[in-house]
C-alpha cells in the first residue's frame, strides 16, 4: 500500500472515530510525551511498547480495507482502539512524514529514508558488511563493542593501548601516517570514555603508558601532517583530569609530576606545574616548588665545559624557580639562580642587564668584566652588546664623553644606521663637542673606494652606509652625486629613485636598476625590472619626459633582444 493512502487512513478523522475525541485527545498527549517507546512494521502489522501506568503493547493492523488494533491495557483488553493505539499511530504517521521529506531531499536523505524502512536484520546485517571492509572501521566498532558487552577492562585496554600505537614502523608517506593515527584515535577516544569505571590510579597508569607507547611510536614516524595531534591533546587532558581524581597526598603527586616534568618524554605531557594547578592546589604546588628547590640547591655551579645535555637540564629546573623569584620580586634569588647556570658571555651579560634593571649597579662592572674573559672571538655580536651595556653603565655614572667614544667605535664595526642615530642623539642629548655627524662622514668618505681586506667576511660598504645616511636625512642632492659613478647597493638605489621629485634625475636611476635586473638573467628579475618601468611611468608628466622614456624602451628591446622572456613583458606592459 501507498505511503499516501496509508496516511489517509491515520488521519485524525479516523483515528476520533475509532477511538472516540475523548481518548484521541489522551493518545495525542501521549505521543507528543515521547511515550510511544519504539515501534516495529512486519507486513501489514505494526507493534509498540507505549508507557502509561505500565508499560502497555499495542498491536496494529493497516491494510487497504482499513486501520484497526488493540493493546493489552484495561481500557482496551486487546479489542477496543484505546489512547496507546492512538499514540502509536501517530507515531507511525510522523514517520511516514519524515520518509516523504527524506524520499524528496538529496542522496543522502533518500538512503536515510530507504534504511528507516528496513528491519533492524536487515540493518545489522548491512552494516557489519560495511564494517567488515574498513580496518578502521571494525577496529572502532569492536572497542565498542567490547565496551558494552564489559569485556573492556584495565588488562584488555592496555593491550588495546599496545596494539594501537606499534613501534619501529618506519612511517613516512601521509596516508600510512593518517590510518596509523585514526586507528590510534579510536582506542584513544574509548580510553576516555572508560575514565569513570576504572580505578583512578590504574586509569592514571593506563593514560602514561598511551603517553609513553605514542612517543616511541613517533621515534620511527614523519608526522610533519600533524595526525597525531587529536591523540596527544586528548591524552594531554586526560592525564591532568586522572591527576585530579587520584586524592593522593600533595607531596606524593608534586613528586609524580617532577619524575614527568624531568623524564625522557616530558615534552609530551601538559607544562607542569601550570596545567596541574588544581590537581596540585596551593599544597602540591607549595611542595612541588620546595622539590625542585632541594634539587637546585644539591646542585653544583654549572661547569664551564658543560655540555647542551647538562645546561639544558640546569636551565629546565632554573625556569620554574625563577618565574616564582620574580613574582615576588625577589632580586638576590633572581641573582643566585643565574649565577649559579652561568657560563657563557651571553650569560654574564644577562646577568648584567638584570643588575641594571634592579638597580643593582655596583655589581655591572664584575659582570661585565666576567663576560669580557668568557667571550668567544668568532662570536662578535656578545662583544657589541657588552659594548652597549658598557655605554649603559657609563652613562649613569655621568661619563658621557666615554659613553659616546664607544658608541662610536661599535658605529665603526656595525656601520648600522641605529648606531649612528644613536651616536648623533647621544651628542645632542648631553651637548657634547664632538661634531659625531662630520667626523662619520668624513670616516666613511675615506674609505669610498677602499677595497676590503677580506672581501668574503661580512663588512658593509662604506658608499652603502653613506647613502644610506644621506637617505635618511632626505640629503637628495648629496645622495645622487655619490652614488652617480660608483656601484651602490640596488634596494638603496631604488629608494633614492622613489625620494626623488624629478623624474628627469629619477629616470635615468630606474634605467640603471632595470638593466642590472635583465643582467640576473631569472624570470623573477625580469619581473621586478617591468615592475620599475611601470613604476617610473606612472611618475611622468611631461612629453619630454614620455619621450625619453619611449627611447629608452627601444634601447632596451636592441640591448637585451635575446632575453626572450624579458622582452615578451615588456611588450605586453608597453605596447611597441
């Protein structure tokens, strides 16, 4: 029979007049109650359990000669259509509702509309086909399985656990990678949903071992695709709520959590001690600063010859100490815990600044003098910044003289347009004689058309710094007589170019950089080179001006004719 005439003959009209308006109105209530608990079609028959003052079962028949039933409660013993008759088939009717919605929608409405007509066999059936063909799938479906039927304890997980995270796979490719995790995924997400039946301490257990077998798992796994991050988030939260069910006393679990935070695989377990502030509470954390604190304090000072292992150690027990001594402001802790793991120039220069920043500046001098002697010679930026520390500390003995005699020797090695900013606002702010602007340009002059010494060690030019000078204080004029006949730097050139108000100067600085761009010989270049033309064209106002432009055009069709490439965007940006 039609869906259509199967609802003709549940409509209300008739359903008042097999059961009267006085138990239709009760069936009504019933079904929009949620009290029609399932029902089943076979055939032309249709049963339900309906809950009442019991739990009452109804039986349906619906055929082309009508709609009839009856129900084992009191008020109908089996014959008269009682108000769970009506509730049922108002149940039935909204489904065939929904069955002409879905049977109009897309694909998968029509599916969903085709499977709620089969029997629950046939359901069961199918979908363990479909399980069956995905390992996946089966993996997950049997961890459910296994979690309902009560098969799933501490011993059964663990071995779940094993299984879902082997070692020594020797995983590269993104698809090997993404099965091994989604298979890991789903005995993850079970151990979560196994958290409230377990025992806290074996739950706890269990948690660390998924931790430990996930990271020797990855020892042999390229997961730059990041398939791993699900499990470890999941196991990250799940490791600090299983901290928080335990009920351990404070000091137990500060050391628990400082046997992590030391261990091999620390890096995958949230930061300790922050994430577990709660677990911990004012106790534990009070304890578990007090451990690390007996353990800094049986340390010895961090050997010179240390090694990264050995400083990266020390430096990992430093961090949690120090954040405390600076919450509370505490300088001569500040202090102890950076001397005692100090061992390099940076270190002592750290130390140093920290003196200056507390006020400190009777111990400036030793420390600095202590990262003078640690120095490393192929590392000159510590020598620089010790310099500059240097300047600090002289300008807040009022030795200003001094401070800017080595401001300016660090200009003469960096060259550095901040340093020479610096030098000029340190000789204006304490009105010193020394005219520093005059004597660096006079320094860089001289030294215009020297060759360096090592042309391969990294040393600016002193006809890029100039310009460079020149640029920033907009001295255009200067700028451009230096750098007319000498080779200047291409970034600096094309910034004179842009400052320049006349494209009469301008054109013939883009020209300069658009042939040692088509000299590159590259694509990209190429590119830039139409990029500049475009540029210096937009900035024309003249005929004059479009003229020369236009000629220079066709000196760089005849001068780069063979630059197949440059030339064919060339032609494009500016028709011939």
């Amino acid at each position: 029979m039609k869906q259509q005439d199967e609802a003709a003959l549940l409509s209300d009209r008739q359903l008042i007049l097999l059961a009267g308006e006085a138990a239709f109105g009760r069936g009504v209530a019933y079904f929009r109650q949620g009290q029609v608990l399932g029902w089943n079609k076979k055939g032309e028959t249709i049963t339900a359990e309906v809950e009442g003052s019991e739990c009452y079962h109804v039986t349906l028949t619906l055929n082309k000669r009508g709609l009839d039933g009856g129900c084992d409660c009191p008020a109908s013993e089996g014959i008269d259509f009682c108000k769970h008759c009506v509730a049922t088939a108002l149940a039935y009717r909204a489904e065939l509702g929904e069955q002409e919605r879905l049977s109009e929608g897309g694909d998968i409405d029509r599916v969903r509309a085709y499977l709620q007509q089969l029997d629950k066999s046939s359901l069961v059936d199918a979908l363990v086909e479909l399980i069956e063909e995905d390992p996946v799938s089966l993996h997950l479906w049997s961890l459910r399985a296994d979690a309902v039927l009560g098969v799933l304890d501490h011993k059964t997980l663990k071995k779940r656990i094993t299984a879902a995270f082997p070692i020594n796979r020797d995983l590269y490719r993104y698809g090997q990678v993404q099965t091994f995790f989604a298979k890991a995924e789903a005995v993850v997400d079970q151990l979560a949903e196994q958290a409230p039946r377990l025992p806290p301490e074996k739950y706890l257990a269990l948690v660390e071992y998924a931790i430990l077998r996930m990271a020797r798992a990855l020892e042999t796994i390229d997961d730059s695709g990041g398939y791993r991050l699900h499990c470890e988030a999941t196991l990250q939260t799940l490791h600090v709520q299983s901290t928080q069910r335990l009920g351990w006393p404070a000091e137990k679990l500060a050391n628990h959590l400082y046997g992590i935070a030391f261990g091999d695989h620390y890096d995958f377990y949230p930061e300790i001690p922050g994430a577990y502030t709660e677990a911990l509470g004012s106790e534990g954390m009070e304890a578990y600063q007090a451990l690390l604190q007996e353990v800094w304090d049986a340390l010895p000072s961090l050997p010179a010859e240390a090694g990264w292992s050995e400083k990266f150690r020390y430096r990992r027990l430093r961090e949690p100490l120090l954040k405390r001594a600076e919450a509370r402001g505490d300088f001569v802790a500040i202090l102890a815990l950076h001397q005692k793991s100090a061992t390099s120039s940076q270190d002592y220069l750290e130390i140093a600044e920290l003196c200056m920043i507390h006020d400190a500046w009777d111990q400036v001098e030793l420390w600095l003098a202590r990262a003078a002697k640690a120095e490393d010679k192929r590392y000159p930026h510590w020598r620089r910044e010790r310099e500059r520390l240097w300047i600090r500390l002289l300008l807040h003995r009022g030795e200003t003289e001094a401070a800017a005699e080595r401001q300016w020797q660090i200009y003469q090695q960096t060259q550095q347009l901040d340093d020479y900013r610096h030098l000029l606002a340190l000789a204006e702010e304490h009105g010193l004689a020394t005219d520093y602007r005059q004597q660096v340009h006079d320094w860089l002059t001289e030294r215009l058309d020297q060759v360096p010494q090592n042309p391969w060690a990294f040393a600016p030019q002193a006809i890029n710094s100039l310009l460079e000078i020149y640029l920033s204080e907009h001295r255009l004029d200067e700028a451009l007589t230096l750098c007319a006949d000498r080779p200047v730097n291409g970034g600096l050139l094309l910034k004179l170019a842009q400052a320049l108000d006349d494209p009469d100067k301008s054109l013939p600085l883009y020209l300069r950089l658009v042939r040692s761009e088509v000299r590159n010989t590259d694509n990209k270049s190429y590119r830039r080179a139409i990029a500049q033309l475009e540029e210096l064209h937009g900035t024309l106002d003249t005929v004059a001006q479009q003229q020369a432009f236009a000629t220079a055009l066709i000196e760089l069709r005849v001068e780069f004719r063979q630059k197949r490439n440059f030339i064919k965007w060339l032609n494009e940006a500016f028709p011939p």
